[in-house]
C-alpha cells in the first residue's frame, strides 16, 4: 500500500483541503480528509490531464515516445485519432499504434478513422469503408468514431458515411465531429446526425452557435492551429461543455509542455481554476467513457501533484499508481519500434518542377493566377487571384517571386510515380532554398515550398531516399529529420527527435520564414477539408466550393 497526502483538489464540489490517498493495486482505495492537527501541504492533488483530440503522429513520435514526454507535464491520457497513420497504411497502421501504445504505462484511447482517404480528390495510401470501419469499432481499445470531416456527406446523408456514424452510435460510443465554420441550420442538421463535438471552431460565434445546438467544443492551441484565446472565455459560461486540446503538435513543442501550459493561461485569464479543471481533467473521461481514474475511492490511481494551482508546474505523474514523472524527469524507457511504412516513388529532377506559362495557351491570354495565403496559426488558407505579372516568368516558366513572397509549391505523390501538382503560395517568407514533409495531411504525399526548382527537388530528395521525413536544403546546407514510421514519425528517442526537430525549424527561418511553425503550417497546405484553397497531388482545391481548379 502507498499513502499520498496533499492539497486534495475536488473539482465536482469545488472544494480544496488537506487529505490522505491510500493506493494498493493500482487503485485508490481511501480518500480521508484529513481535520486534526491539519498540516500545511505545499503541494496539490488531482486528476491527470487529458489531451480531448490528438494525432500522435503529428508529434513525430510513435505512441510510447510520445508518453515519455507527455507525463512529465501531468498527461495521463489522450483521446488519439490514428487517421493519418491509416491513410498511410490503413488498418494495419492502426494496429500498430495500439500496441505499440500498450508498450507504456499511458492511457490511450484510440478512435476508428472516419475519412480515409479524407476525399476523392487525393492519393492516399489507404482506405476504409463502412464495414471496415465497423470492424474497428468492435475493439475494445477503439472507444470512439474519429472525426468526421465529410461534413458534406453528412449534410447529404451520404450511405457510407451514415453508416460510419450508425455502426458508432450502436455500439454507445461518441463519434467527433470536424466542421470548420459551419452555422445555422446546417450546423444542426450536421449535430443532429449524432455528432458530438467539433474542434474546429474559430470564432467565438461560430462555437456558441453549434454549443447551443447541444454540441461540445474542444478547445485547440497546437503547433499551427491556435484558437485558445478566441474561445477561452466560453469555460465561465460551459463548464460541462468545453474540453482542451492540441490536435497537431511537434515534438519541440511536446517538450516545452501540454495541456498544463492552457489551464496556466486559463488562470491567467481569470477563468475560474475549477471549470479550468473540469475542462482538463473530467470531461473528456466523461464524454469518451475513459477508463481513466478521477480521484475517487475505486478510481485507478491516476493523479498529478502540481507546485500551485496558477502555473501548474507538475511534481508527480501517477498512472495506476506508478510514478511515471518526476520533478521534469520520465521514468518511461526508450523501446525503439519496428517500422511499418508504404513509401514508393522515384527520385526527382529539377527540370520536373517547371511551370509552364503556356499550360493556359498562349502567353497574352494568362492574366490571373491563383495564389494560396498561408495564415500563421490557423489551418485555414486564403484564396487569392493575383496577376501573372507578379510571377516571375523567365524562359516560359512560371518561377517564385522572393521580393512579393509568392513561392512555388508542389505536392509529390509518395504512393506511384505520377505527375507532380504545382501552384504558389504566399507567407512563407523564404529568400533562399526550400522545405519539404513527408507529414503533409491528410494522405501525406511529399509538400514542398522553396524558391527556386533546384532546392525544392533536392528537399524532396532527401525525403524520398529516408522514405519519409522533414528536410530543410539551401545552396550549401542541407538537413533531414528522417521518419521511417508511415514516413510520419521517428521510434528515436523523443527527446533527440525533439532536438533534431528544433535544429531543422531554426534552419528554416534561419532562411527567411517569419511563420511560428513553418513544417506545422506546410503540413497543412495539403488538407483538402479546410478552406479555402490547397493543393493536393491531383492540383488545386476550392474547399469552398469542394471541387479541383484550374490554376
């Protein structure tokens, strides 16, 4: 038996005082207020934190690396959606999240992939129909239906994606929603077909349309996509409705902290530090049916001591009674992985990026491009018609123009030797050299972005020969972090990867880009699903109007 006392902190009641925890077997077995002779504890227990939405591929690390940098900022358990693993390699790639997370004293909760691929207009590696999906659904580690993106074939009542939805709904579990912007009566209509949250929103407006509607709002703030601060103040009025969570996050990032660093933001912003809890801690155990413990006698015995309740600096992680962080140190072990991947395209040469002016016809008729404008910290794009004499044409090729920050990017099919897509981008900032991912969402072909035909061919190279990766080139430089796992993620050790990581992202703005996380925002230049205008393998996309342009 283990005895813990401290600062109990009890979020339903709203109260705080001093107790012993008695945990034998993984369980707590007694909470006792403690009254006589009361000490004074300097340090406060309660739940551990729950990430409400993630991809853990995004970090770059499979799931047990991700857990050994988790629990050191009080993470006891994510609610995973594994589709982009499964756009990858489908259903195997999901299994092997799932074990490979049971590796781990952390508590995962995987969901069933609702969109793979997530639209007709792209090559995945992949794809999962209704039955599939079902028998996903089956497993008791599957505990949801991961988001559904194919809002359109919800609003159409599209017979696969009901089914999706149905076989979820049968078996109790949630099914999450992802529905950027939608309002009104399609909000409802999207709600009513037994989705329950979205963590899209971002807009405050946009957010108590679909709360009204009986839909929770998962708050985000990742790598790239950042909308604590529209949406925070909705905790004073929602308790019960709001959960947190970071969707997309680098590893670099992972390391810096977690879901602890919104609730000391959410303190700071004066929200009340019990609903702030309530967000982090009970609801997602509550809406998901976690097997995830909160402090209660008969709970698994996972909890955090934290320093204070303002900045909550984490002391101890404890899952089913093990310590698994201590004062900033893990105790979760290094286990390096097997690889499971599908990565099968050629080499590149420079003159396969050339953009011909003449793809439109004669010269004196181009008078307009399509431009996609990149935003720092949202995953939505602009769509703007520029004049082609803000192109740099020489040679009858359409080239980057560094001085307006209009680059060239493209989008390689990782899958089979195809045609590569070409388009420009603005935002970027880049005045030499390129970038290239192999983490391009949501079938994850090869994104780059770089100022002249040479670079971006040589980034793209560097990724296609570690068969998946990041890399940064520029005429004397050149820096890979290389992903062997679904050409999504390293079974290095996290924090190394962490290191590497930083080291290619300070390259990249050593060479001029201004965004906050440039391999984040490239990453999502490619996600058909959120407006307004991407690229995939297969050309530019209107997401407004759901359909390839012309460009």
């Amino acid at each position: 038996m283990k005895q813990f006392t401290g600062n109990f902190v009890d979020i339903p009641n709203k109260k705080i005082y001093p107790a012993e925890i008695k945990v034998a077997n993984g369980k707590i077995i007694s909470i006792t207020k403690l009254t006589s002779n009361i000490p004074h504890f300097t340090s406060y227990i309660l739940p551990g934190f729950i990430d409400a939405h993630v991809h853990i591929e995004s970090s770059m690390l499979v799931p047990c690396e991700f857990a050994k940098l988790a629990v050191v900022h009080g993470t006891v358990a994510t609610v995973s959606d594994p589709h982009e693993i499964a756009n990858v390699c489908g259903i195997k790639g999901v299994e092997f999240m799932i074990e490979n997370g049971k590796t781990v004293p952390f508590k995962f909760n995987f969901g069933a992939p609702s969109c793979v691929p997530a639209t007709v207009f792209e090559t995945a590696g992949a794809s999962l129909n209704a039955d599939e999906v079902n028998i996903l659904l089956q497993k008791e580690e599957i505990k949801y239906l991961s988001e559904m993106m194919n809002f359109p074939g919800v609003l159409n009542k599209d017979e696969e994606v009901m089914k999706k939805i149905s076989s979820s709904l049968k078996l109790s579990k949630p099914v999450d929603g992802h529905a950027p912007g939608l309002m009104g009566d399609l909000a409802k209509q999207y709600i009513d077909a037994g989705i329950s949250t979205d963590h899209e929103c971002f807009t405050k407006e946009e957010a108590l349309d679909k709360l009204k509607y009986g839909m929770k709002i998962i708050i985000r703030e990742g790598s790239a996509a950042k909308n604590f601060d529209a949406l925070i103040d909705l905790l004073n009025d929602y308790p019960e409705m709001i959960m947190f969570c970071s969707d997309d996050k680098h590893p670099d990032s992972l390391v810096a902290g977690h879901i602890n660093k919104l609730c000391e933001r959410a303190v700071y912003k004066g929200i009340d530090v019990f609903n702030i809890l309530q967000a982090a801690c009970i609801n997602p155990v509550k809406h998901y049916k976690l097997n995830v413990g909160l402090l209660k006698e008969n709970d698994d015995a996972d909890f955090i001591t934290v320093k204070d309740l303002k900045k909550f600096e984490v002391l101890q992680t404890f899952i089913n009674g093990e310590l698994v962080a201590e004062n900033g140190k893990s105790f979760i072990n290094t286990n390096k992985s097997g690889v499971i991947n599908q990565f099968d395209c050629a080499e590149k040469k420079p003159e396969d990026f050339h953009f011909l002016l003449n793809k439109w016809g004669e010269e004196e008729n181009v008078e307009q491009v399509y431009v996609i404008e990149a935003l720092d910290g949202q995953l939505i794009t602009n769509k703007l018609v520029i004049d082609v004499n803000d192109i740099k044409v020489a040679n009858g090729l359409l080239q980057s123009n560094i001085e307006k920050d209009i680059l060239k990017i493209v989008v390689v099919n990782r899958y089979k030797d195809a045609p590569i897509a070409k388009s420009f981008i603005k935002n970027f900032g880049l005045k030499r050299g390129a970038i290239a991912s192999s983490v391009a969402h949501d079938s994850h072909n090869i994104v780059a972005v770089g100022v002249d035909d040479e670079s971006i061919c040589k980034a793209i190279n560097l990724i296609i020969k570690e068969r998946g990766g990041v890399s940064c080139v520029d005429d004397k430089n050149e820096l890979i972090l290389a992903l062997p796992v679904a050409g999504l993620m390293s079974n290095e050790d996290g924090y190394k990867v962490a290191e590497k990581y930083t080291a290619i992202d300070k390259m990249a703005k050593s060479l001029g880009s201004t965004l906050a996380a440039p391999f984040m925002t490239l990453s999502f230049m490619a996600l058909l699903v959120i407006p307004h205008l991407k690229l995939s393998d297969l050309g530019l996309f209107d997401g407004d109007n759901f359909k390839l342009i012309d460009n």
